[in-house]
C-alpha cells in the first residue's frame, strides 16, 4: 500500500516521464564511459572486457527494479531517507538508518560531484594545456556553473534536462554511428589467446570490468531522490528506471563495438581521452575538438542530474527536523 506523501506544500509535482528519463539518462552517461573505456578494457587486457558492460547491465536492471518498486510506493522526496525509515520503524531504529544516510550524503555527495566535476577539467585538455591549479579553478567553476542553472523552479529544471538530454544524445549517436560505419571487424575480434578460458584471472578480470561498469549506469535510481516533484510517480518512477537502464545499456554497447573497431584496443587501453582521440583518428583534429566540447557539455549535463538529486536529501531531513532547519 502507498504510503502518505510527506512533502512541504511548497513542493510541485512539476516532472513529467519525458523529463524523468532525461535527468536519469544525464545522470547515467556523463563523463564516466568516455573516462573508464580503457580502463575497463585493461581489465581484461582485450575486446572481451564487454562482458563487463553486459553484466553490468543486468545488474543495473536487477536493482532498478527494487528502486522502481521503492519508488512506486513511497514517492516522497529524500528516496532512501524515506525507505530506510519505512523499512526499520519511523520511531525506533529507522531514525538512526535515516540519519546515517543522511551524513553518508553530506560527505559522499560532494565527493561524487567532485571526481565529475575533475573529469570534465580533464577532458579539457585536449582542448587546451591547463596546469594543475587552472584545472581545479576550472572544476570549480563548473561547480558554481552547475548550481546557477538548478537554482529555479522545477518546471524549468525539467525543460533544461530535456534540451540538455537531447545534445547527450547526440553526442552519443555521432559517436555510435561514426563507430558502426567504420567499423574494422579485425580489430574488434582481436582477442588475445585465451581470452575466454575458465580461470582466476579472468573471472578478477571480469569483476573489476563489471564493477567499472556498474559506477557507468549508476544514476538510474535518481529519480527517487526528487519523486515528490514527479507527476503520477506510481507509473512515472518506474518506467522512467527501466527504460533509462535499457536505453543506456544499448548505447553503451554500441559505442564501445564502434570505439573498438576504429582504435585497437592496444592502444585505447593507453588514452586519457578516448572519444577525443577516436573522433581524431576517423576526421581529424577539429572534429576531434568539436567531440570533446560535446563530451564536456554531457559531463554538465551529469553534474546536473547528480546535484538535483542529492540536493533533496538534506531538504527532505530538514523537513522532519532530522536536519539544520534551514536546509528545510
């Protein structure tokens, strides 16, 4: 059975599914495929390292699931502020689950906002050279960037993510595309020997590609952190969960096949700006500068989604007076 909203009446149910996907994609995809490619390639030292990015998937729908499910009957704002509450008694230890949350939020929020916020400084120097201090300014500045375009009614954050979501996209596509017509059958079957043998090295192997994956789809519960501003969430929040999962898993997957076919792995598993480097090798350096532009307004993008999110977790506390009042 639904719980009862616990929302301040100053809250607006002003999120429609469209937005709902656009702000849980944005969150998805950000920097973290166009950072983590080589890495999770050199997990598995290989083109087989996408059975992590298949694994992942499967565990992100898993979970989705159980999201969509919390969300569906609790759409308050907060998300597991709420369940951990509901789920350990209001009035005896689910105070104290809420509350850890709570201060795990607080440190662990910025910190997540932070290594996006790094990644995008990082992906500018394809465009320019920084030195270590221009490039904290600059991850600085996105910050307040960031947190300029949120502060707004939720009517129009809405309408933002779904422009933004659809330069994401996009960016993506081109991505994708420019893969799959360029796509070298060679270099993608280009497995080392014994690439799918049976042994502890590749099941390690396996994990830490899964695991990489996993933080690329992390995001596609954050709809439940501000399921007070969704319309109709019992139908909203779960589809917006689902497809967003879905959606991401396949653009992943295709990106990855066309990246790979274009730039041996070999060599990916050296880059520090992939889609930068693969753009260049398909049309040259100024293609290569308009891909990083765009890989860096995804990351944006991202940062939005993050923020909307963990913003309403201090704010939904601070309503029940778990918090500093004027959080509320």
């Amino acid at each position: 059975m639904a719980l009862p909203d616990r929302e301040s009446p100053t809250l607006i149910r002003g999120i429609g599914l469209p937005a709902a996907i656009a702000t849980n994609m944005m969150g998805m995809i950000g920097v973290g495929p166009f950072v983590t490619i080589p890495i999770l390639l050199a997990k598995m030292a290989g083109p087989q390292a996408m059975l992590g990015w298949l694994l992942g998937a499967l565990v992100a729908l898993c979970d989705g699931m159980v999201w969509a499910e919390l969300g569906a009957a609790m759409p308050g704002t907060g998300g597991p502020l709420i369940y951990l509450s509901e789920a350990y008694g209001p009035r005896r230890l689910g105070r104290l689950m809420s509350f850890l949350f709570i201060w795990q939020t607080i440190f662990l929020g910025p910190i997540n906002m932070a290594s996006g916020a790094v990644g995008f400084s990082q992906y500018a120097k394809f465009l320019w050279a920084m030195t270590p201090w221009q490039e904290t300014a600059l991850a600085m500045l996105v910050c307040l960037v960031v947190t300029a375009l949120l502060y707004r009614d939720i009517r129009t954050v809405g309408r933002i993510s779904i422009i933004m979501w659809l330069l994401v996209l996009a960016t993506v596509g081109w991505i994708t595309v420019a893969g799959v017509m360029n796509l070298d059958t060679h270099k993608l079957l280009d497995f080392p020997p014994d690439a799918f043998t049976p042994s502890k090295s590749f099941f390690w192997g396996l994990g830490g590609a899964t695991l990489i994956a996993m933080y690329d789809y992390g995001g596609y519960n954050n709809v439940c952190f501000f399921a007070g501003e969704i319309r109709r969430p019992e139908r909203v929040i779960p589809q917006a969960i689902i497809w967003s999962v879905i959606a991401v898993a396949l653009l992943y997957l295709t990106m990855n096949v066309g990246i790979i076919g274009v730039v041996p792995w070999r060599e990916a598993i050296k880059s520090t700006s992939i889609v930068s480097d693969f753009i260049q090798r398909l049309y040259g350096v100024r293609a290569a500068q308009v891909a990083t532009v765009l890989v860096l307004w995804t990351t944006l993008a991202a940062l939005i989604s993050g923020l909307l999110g963990l913003a309403r977790v201090p704010y939904a506390a601070a309503v029940e007076g778990r918090f500093f009042s004027p959080f509320a």
